[in-house]
C-alpha cells in the first residue's frame, strides 16, 4: 500500500459508495439559499460540535429546509442532478437514495413522477437505485393503495422504513416488507439508531430486511451482533449523523469501530448532508481520524459498500479490482 500518498487523495481515489442517503435531506445548499435567503451561510448544525436536542429537533429542521425546495417532479430532478455531480466529484461510483412517502401523502406529489426525475437526472458513469422510504404510521387512508401500487414501479429498487425508532411498528409492515420481496423489491429499514438492540433483533424478526440502516445501538447485545453476522445482514452506518444526532454518541467513540471488529459488515454513508454537513469523503476521513481506521480497513469499508450493493457481480469485482490495485491487495 501506498502510505506516501496523503490520505485525502487516497480517500478521493478510492472508488466509494453511498448506501444509506435520503433525497429530500441531501438537498443541495445552493438551492435552499435560492428560495430561503436567509441561509446565505450553512445551517449551525454543519458545525463538528452540533447536536441536535432528539429527533423531532432534527426532524423538524429537515423537513422545514426540504419542504422549501421539493414541491414538484422537476424540482427533484433539479437537486438529484446535482446531489449526484457531487458524488462523481467524489469518485463515488454506486448510489442508493430513498424519496419520502409522505411527499405522496402531504406533498400531492405523483411518486412515480418523482422516481422518474430522479432516475433521468443520474449522469453516465453513475448507478444509482432509488427506493421508496415509508414511516411506520404510513399505510393509512389513501397511502395503502398507493404503496401496494407502487411495488410494481419500474424503476423502483425496493422499500426502507423511516422515522421515529420509538413508533410501533404496525402489523401491515410486516405484510407489506414480505410482499415487496416477493415482487423482487430489495427491503431496508431504520433500527438501532434511537432503540436499542432488542428493536434491531424485532425488526429483523419481524420485517426480515436484507439490510439494516444505522443499527448501531445493536453492540449493545452480543447476540444481535452474532445474529447479524448470521444472517449476513449489513448495517449502512452514518458516523457524522448518529455524532450529531444520538444521545451518548460522539466520533471517537462510535460504535462502528466495535462493529467491524467483530466481523459485521458496515458500509458508511451521509444520511441527510443538508442537516449535517457531511460528504462522503468527510465519513471516511472521520473513521481514519476518529476512529483510528487503517487505509486498508478503509478500503475494506469501500469493498463493503460495493459488496452490498444491487450491481451485477461482474461491475462488483471490477470495482472490487479496482480497489486492490488502490490499496495494494486485500485488508
């Protein structure tokens, strides 16, 4: 392995991921400073010190720039263009991003109109697969007719359950999570970031998702982490998130460290950058400063991401090659 290469050049070269980003929270700053002014400088919560008081803090801070910006198909497709030339800046080869239900339910937005704008906006060179993210209470009224529509979407890659950890999680999720594999949907949900272990091992019971998003908190049961590592269940990880957003939870003492010691696979991604600052090169850079992680066990980190993804097995190994060549063989 190269050592001489300064680390930020060997993380901007590394061919990297972004497995766990939700669109409306990756909403490009230039755009929210053209119709909120008064952002004419990042929010505070870009600040490395930030935390957020709880989720419906960080909640409600989101949705207030969000809603300012996504109010149509196009105006999607106008930040997906950009959200993505930023990760091809960023030598970022593979992107999963999930849009809201609730700009379905609340916005008035045709879900199949936002998918298609977001998918014309991924430039060559760029893969990008896009899900549908559904809060626990989101199957009511009008929305469960649409949300079984739309698990025969062109174009849409799978499902993820959003939203407060500490909501119940309904008996339709479990019916709907098992009907989208069967449709050949890819299914993710939110576990382990507010709730701890024993809400990760119910969600993997009960909704049996191929992944898991954050799912941090699941070190505090050894068991979770074996049966984690049973299952081969990979957590998407978002180190600068759960530092600014989970209570107890600073970098240098972030549990991904404890996870991929034990032989989970992580993957690292931003989460919502407009509410936290933070690029995918900011993540991998945090684990080699905070955490300690060596450029290989980085490399293994970017392995992971492409490991996990929907890609064809042949684009996998050629990233995969690609990587080895960068590091100097296998972490």
């Amino acid at each position: 392995m190269n050592d001489a290469m300064p680390l930020m050049d060997f993380i901007q070269q590394l061919p990297k991921t972004e497995t766990h980003v939700h669109i409306e929270g990756a909403l490009p700053l230039e755009l929210l400073q053209r119709v909120r002014p008064e952002f004419h400088r990042p929010p505070a919560s870009w600040m490395h010190d930030f935390k957020y008081r709880d989720f419906a803090h960080f909640e409600q801070e989101l949705l207030d720039m969000a809603c300012s910006w996504y109010r149509t198909p196009e105006s999607y497709h106008e930040a997906a263009k950009l959200i993505f030339a930023g990760y091809v800046a960023q030598n970022v080869k593979y992107v999963e991003t999930s849009f809201a239900s609730g700009m379905i339910e609340f916005g008035g937005l045709d879900g199949r109109e936002v998918l298609a704008a977001i998918h014309e906006a991924a430039p060559a060179g760029l893969e990008v697969r896009v899900f549908l993210g559904i809060h626990h209470n989101g199957a009511g009224g009008k929305m469960r007719p649409i949300l079984e529509e739309a698990l025969g979407w062109s174009g849409l890659a799978g499902i993820d359950l959003h939203g407060p950890e500490d909501m119940t999680l309904e008996p339709w999720s479990a019916e709907y999570w098992a009907e989208a594999r069967r449709r050949g949907k890819y299914t993710k949900a939110h576990a382990g970031e507010f709730m701890g272990a024993d809400f990760v091992l119910r969600v993997l019971d009960e909704l049996r998702p191929h992944r898991i998003e954050h799912g941090v908190r699941s070190v505090e049961n050894p068991a979770v982490v074996s049966e984690l590592r049973r299952r081969g269940v990979a957590l998407d990880v978002c180190p600068t998130s759960n530092h600014k957003l989970m209570p107890g939870v600073r970098l240098p003492e972030h549990p991904i460290r404890q996870l991929f010691d034990a032989g989970v696979t992580v993957t690292v991604s931003t989460d919502d950058p407009i509410c936290f600052g933070s690029t995918v090169a900011d993540e991998y850079a945090a684990l080699a400063k905070w955490q300690g992680f060596t450029r290989a066990e980085l490399a293994q980190v970017a392995r992971n991401g492409f490991a996990v993804s929907l890609l064809p097995e042949a684009q996998k190994q050629a990233w995969m090659v690609e990587i080895d060549r960068l590091a100097g063989g296998k972490a």
